[in-house]
C-alpha cells in the first residue's frame, strides 16, 4: 500500500496541503478546532510523519544524543530518566550509547551521534578517554554539547554536576559523629575531578574534626566490587585499628562490605561504612548501606534544560543575531548532595 501523504489528507478534507503540514506541527496561526479535524484524518488514514522530511525542512531532528560511561551504574540510569522525563514534554526522542568507560568507544560513540545528526549531546565523560579531541569536534561543528557529573573545564561546556567535595565531607563527618576515629577512604582515579574532589573532602573532614591524616588510611581503587574486596584487604592489612570505611561510590562499598563480612568483621559495631551514589541495591544489602545520594533525576532534568538555552543561542545566532561574538562563561549548575543514613554506619543505634 502507498504511503499516506499530507495531500491525501488535504483532498480528504477538501483543504490545502500547507494547512494540513501546520495544524500537524502545531503552527499557531491554525485554530484548535482544525488541529483536532486534521489529526483525526491523518490517524483515520493511518499517517505517519516522515521524520526525514520534516527534519531537512527544519534543520532539526528532534534528537537528542546521550552519552554515559555505564549503564550498569544505577546513577546513570537515573540522569538518563530525568533527561527523557523533560525531553518527551519538549518534543525529543533520545538516543543513548554507553562508552564502558573507554575513550575508544566514548569516540565511537561521539563519532555515531553526530552521523546520526542529533541536534545536541548530553555526555559523562569516560573514564579512560585519553583526548577530548572528539568533544572539541562537537562543538567546532556548532552542536550544543551540556556535560553532567565527570566535566572537563577545559571544554567550556554548560554543566550540571553535584558539589562532591561536599558529599565527601558529610559523608566523613557522619562517621565521625557516630563516634569512629581511624577511618579510611577508598578513592577513585584522581585524573577525575570528582574522585579529587572525594579524596579533598575527606581529607579536610578529618582536618577539621582535630583527626589525623593517614596516609596508610588511603587507598586508590578502581571503582568496583572487586575493587573493593582489594582495597579493604590492603587497608586491613596496613592498620589494624581502622574503624569505619567512606568508599568512593557504592560498588566499592558492596566489595569492601562482602568482604569484611566474610572475615566475620561485624558491621558497624567493629567497622563502620558509607559510600556514595545511593546505588539501588544500598538499601538491601544487610547491613544496609548508608551513602551520599547525587539527585541523578534532577541532574538530568537541569542537564536537558541546559541543552534547551544552548539550542535558543543557537537559533538566535543563526536568525542573524549579533550577539555571542565573546564566547561567554558557561553555565554551570551544582546540586547539594543528600546524606541518606541506613545501618552500616550507624555505630549506637
């Protein structure tokens, strides 16, 4: 069967094809009462908008690309939910490709968002991206690029990010509320700002609260379960008196608390624990696992809202405005982390 066309559509309803094509895409200068007459032909008739058609018409896809390291990692998931949650009310579909944190497939995957003509990229970057050549395409191409949680300052970009130096302070500050004195951390690679940023908060945690600094308290993993098996072998191995654990993210965490476990290390009364994320297994694992949540819903509703301002520059620019000859600074959005206390950190409750 033929294709149904807005011209069937038009002769349908003994109107102009330039009617039907407005009152399908919502044009203002078209009545309520038409809208409705029209949509309810074109679905009697069974037609379907070609996308192809309209976007070359428009200059637009109406998609967006997303760009996430993991999409085992609960977090990302839930940006991803927040971004769509925003994007479906505004008229975008999205297209998702995960990097596995490697800079090859974050390239890859640069490389098939742009060939599909996305009309910008929402992106985390990777964790072993050894260039940012491929963002610095992004933009030279002119499409909006909004990064959120792993940024690089460098880029220039508009970003959505939660304050981690932050989280880690409260989250070190919680343990030494509940009485722990010889706490350890387990970091992450610090050639990522926020993994630094962890490492800066508990450090100026402990300063504050008149505790030491220990460098054997400090190990550098690799942001995994089994990461954190090792991490909790090697600190248990160098101080004895180590009290409680802040992880870097909650995987970490499960490992060091699969492993403390199955050396009969009772969780808090010997060691205490908290890691960070909020993980959506933290709550049912026994003891349940206190952490730093990082609002990843409303990191990728103000990330896709980012792209919304990004895209008004840009049509502005291209209507002729004159504006935008300095490259102003970019917005850049910090969410306050939120403490959530459950069982492994709680030394007398």
């Amino acid at each position: 069967m033929a294709r149904t066309t807005i011209h069937d559509i038009a002769r349908e309803l003994n109107t102009s094809s330039s009617t039907v094509s407005k009152a399908l895409n919502d044009h203002p200068s078209i009545s309520a009462a038409t809208k409705e007459l029209i949509k309810a032909a074109a679905q009697n008739l069974n037609y379907r908008q070609n996308r192809l058609a309209s976007s070359l018409r428009s200059g637009r896809t109406n998609i967006i690309g997303i760009l996430i390291p993991s999409s085992e990692i609960g977090f990302f998931g839930g940006v991803v939910h927040g971004i769509e949650k925003i994007a479906r009310s505004n008229g975008y579909n999205i297209l998702l490709f995960q990097s596995s944190d490697t800079g090859e497939y974050e390239v890859e995957g640069v490389e098939t968002l742009l060939q599909t003509s996305v009309d910008g990229i929402i992106a985390s970057i990777a964790k072993d991206t050894p260039t940012l050549d491929h963002f610095f395409d992004v933009k030279k191409r002119k499409v909006p690029l909004i990064l959120f949680d792993r940024v690089k300052d460098e880029l220039n970009s508009p970003s959505v990010v939660v304050d981690d130096y932050k989280g880690a302070f409260m989250a070190t500050e919680h343990l030494i509320q509940q009485g722990y004195t010889n706490i350890a951390h387990i970091s992450g690679p610090q050639h990522i700002k926020i993994f630094n940023d962890r490492l800066c908060g508990y450090v100026d945690a402990l300063k504050m609260n008149n505790l030491p600094v220990n460098d054997d308290l400090i190990q550098y993993g690799r942001n995994s379960i089994e990461s954190g098996r090792f991490s909790a072998e090697r600190l248990l191995g160098r101080n004895k008196d180590m009290d409680a654990i802040f992880a870097v993210e909650d995987f970490t965490a499960l490992g060091a608390l699969q492993y403390l476990k199955q050396n009969g290390i009772k969780m808090p009364e010997k060691i205490g624990m908290i890691g960070f994320g909020n993980e959506s297994f933290s709550p049912y694992v026994t003891p349940s696992l206190s952490t730093i949540d990082q609002q990843p819903a409303r990191m990728g509703e103000e990330a896709f809202n980012l792209f919304l301002e990004a895209m008004a520059k840009k049509t502005a620019g291209n209507n002729g405005s004159a504006v935008e000859e300095v490259e102003e600074e970019p917005k850049k959005i910090v969410l306050e982390p939120v403490l959530i206390v459950r069982e492994s950190s709680v030394k007398n409750g």
